[in-house]
C-alpha cells in the first residue's frame, strides 16, 4: 500500500469520525493552517481558534512531538485573546509545525469540552479538518554529477597558534609558581605581599625582655607571683625559639626533662635552672616569699642561660651591648 493510499484510507476514517460527532459540533472552534503547500522542512503555523462560550468550557489540545505521522512539533506559543468592548470575544492557540517526508496531510483534534452545570461529565468532540501538502525539492538527474566524500583538510600550524600555546604554558608555571611562593609565605607566617620583616633571633628577644623587666621592680613592690610568671615565660618563649621545644605549653617537670633530652644541660648549669623554675613555681602556686637574694639569683640565672646557650656564630658586639645594658642597670639598682 503506498502512502497516498494510507492518506486516503486515514481521511476516510476522519470523516467518518466526524460525521459520528457532528450532533456534539461546538460552533466557533476552528482549526486552519496559514499554508496549504510548503517543501521538506519548512515551517508552518497551525491555528486553533474559539469564540467565547460561557456555557461551554473547551480544552485546547496538548500536543507532544508528533501530530500525525510525518507531523511534528516545533514549537507552542502562547494562548493570545482578542477583545471586543474590554470582554474576552475569542481565544487564539497557535502551534509552529513542520514536516520531513513528502505527501498530503489532514490534521483534526480531538476537544474536551466541560459544561458548568456538569463538569463530572465531560464530552469530546472532532474539529474540523485541516490539510496541506508537502513537496521535495527536485533534482536534475542528467545534471547532477555525483562525488566521492573527501577526507578532512589539514591545515599547518600558524605562528598565532605556537604563541598562543608557548604564552599558556608560560602563564600556567607562572601561576603554580605563585602559588607555591604565597602557601610558603602563609605557612611560615609572613606577609603574603610585600618584603617580610627581618627575623629578630629569640636570644635578642629574651635579653630585651629581661631588661624590660629589670626596669619594671615587680618584687620590690611585692608582685612575687607577676614577677616570677614573667622570668619563666621568657625562659619558655626563648627554648621555644632557639631549640623548638614547645615550652609554653610544658610544665616546669617537662621542659627540665626536655632540657636533658636535648643536652641543653651541658651548656649552662642544670642546677641552676631547675633551682629557678622551683622557686618560681612556689611563688606562683603556694604563695611562698622568695628572700630579695633569691629574686636576684633568679634573675642572674635567666639572664646566664640565654647568655651560654644562644647560637656562638651571632653578633658578639650586640651581645655586648646588652651584657652593658644590664650592668649598668644593675649598678643603679
């Protein structure tokens, strides 16, 4: 059976349809079509239009991809409305339709339609039908010439294209690069832009704090538990900076214990040190009075042991300024 045949056969069974629904015709729907012949592919607009009847209430039709076969969808546009005297006259929906294979086509919709007074009981009616034929484009056949597929053309590298690529790569390390650089710079605590500022090695702090604290006379104004926090935390401040140790955190018991693991010991009295973390832990946490010999003994050992472990390569003359610095102090104490 060729395909007009089908054609046929299927707008007989419209009609007939429609004959059998005639009795259920809603007059003012009507379906058109703004073209009756169109070629393969191109578009055409199918309009679906209702004059307003308040009695009836109509469903436009829901179409998905296809219509009819051979028929498909393009695309839906809105429902439009038409006014007569600011009331609702007549509802417009229009379908942008094509088609890809040749032959005539009838298109009818199927409409639901709701009366108020018995909305529980819908009935469905056929539209009108519509029609449009689709031609093919011809082809000459005693001149049209035939010709094997080509392979794909290839074309040699530019000089735009290299650049291109070399300053990518470029552009690429050079942002690796930064970023390796700002992550160092962040971990180790410096500024992420700019110069970052000198260093201040740990025994410089240490000596500039113990001064700082000679000039202040916490125990002669009785401030024993003050006075002793402020020794032990430069002694733990500089253990940490010079040899790593987590100090700060560590009892009096662990740095000690630290100070022997590290053989720290050998380079300043272990006596002594241990003498002046005892004695300042009793007066921080029993209350206990340390005699003034006791609170300048404490003070010399502190000042001794950053004095005998601090690194032998630094600046011999800044250690002498501050041995003066300290001494003259002293003397005026």
């Amino acid at each position: 059976m060729t395909k007009s045949v089908k054609y046929i056969v299927l707008t007989i069974c419209m009609l007939t349809l429609a004959n059998q629904n005639f009795a259920q015709e809603v007059k003012g729907f009507e379906l058109s079509v703004n073209k009756d012949t169109i070629l393969i592919g191109d578009h055409i607009t199918l309009s679906v239009k209702y004059k307003f009847n308040p009695y009836l209430i109509p469903s436009f039709p829901q179409i998905k991809d296809t219509i009819v076969p051979g028929v498909e969808l393009v695309r839906e546009l809105p429902i439009d409305t038409v006014r007569s005297q600011n009331i609702i006259s007549e509802y417009i929906k229009k379908y942008i339709i094509t088609s890809f294979d040749s032959g005539h086509y009838f298109i009818m919709f199927p409409v639901v339609v709701e009366n108020p007074d018995n909305i529980e009981n819908p009935d469905t009616i056929m539209s009108n039908i519509v029609q449009f034929h689709v031609n093919t484009i011809p082809v000459d056949t005693l001149t049209y010439k035939m010709y094997d597929i080509k392979s794909p053309i290839s074309y040699p590298v530019t000089l735009q294209e290299i650049l291109f690529w070399v300053f990518t790569v470029i552009i690429g390390i050079a942002l690796v690069i930064a970023a390796i650089i700002l992550y160092r710079r962040w971990k180790n605590k410096q500024p992420l832009f700019g110069k970052a500022k000198p260093k201040i090695p740990p025994h410089i702090i240490a000596f500039k704090e113990l001064s700082t604290l000679r000039t202040e006379k916490l125990w002669q104004q009785g401030k024993m538990k003050l006075y002793y926090t402020r020794i032990t935390d430069i002694i733990r401040k500089y253990i940490e900076g010079r040899f790593s140790i987590p100090a700060m955190e560590k009892t009096s018991d662990e740095i000690l214990a630290d100070i022997k693991k590290n053989k720290i010991d050998e380079m300043y009295s272990f006596d002594k040190i241990r003498e002046m973390f005892y004695t300042s832990d009793l007066a921080k946490f029993a209350k206990y009075q340390p005699s003034p010999d006791e609170n300048e003994e404490s003070f010399k050992t502190a000042f001794e042991f950053v004095t005998n472990t601090q690194p032998k390569e630094d600046d011999t003359e800044e250690k002498t300024s501050v041995t003066e610095e300290k001494t003259k102090e002293e003397t005026n104490v």
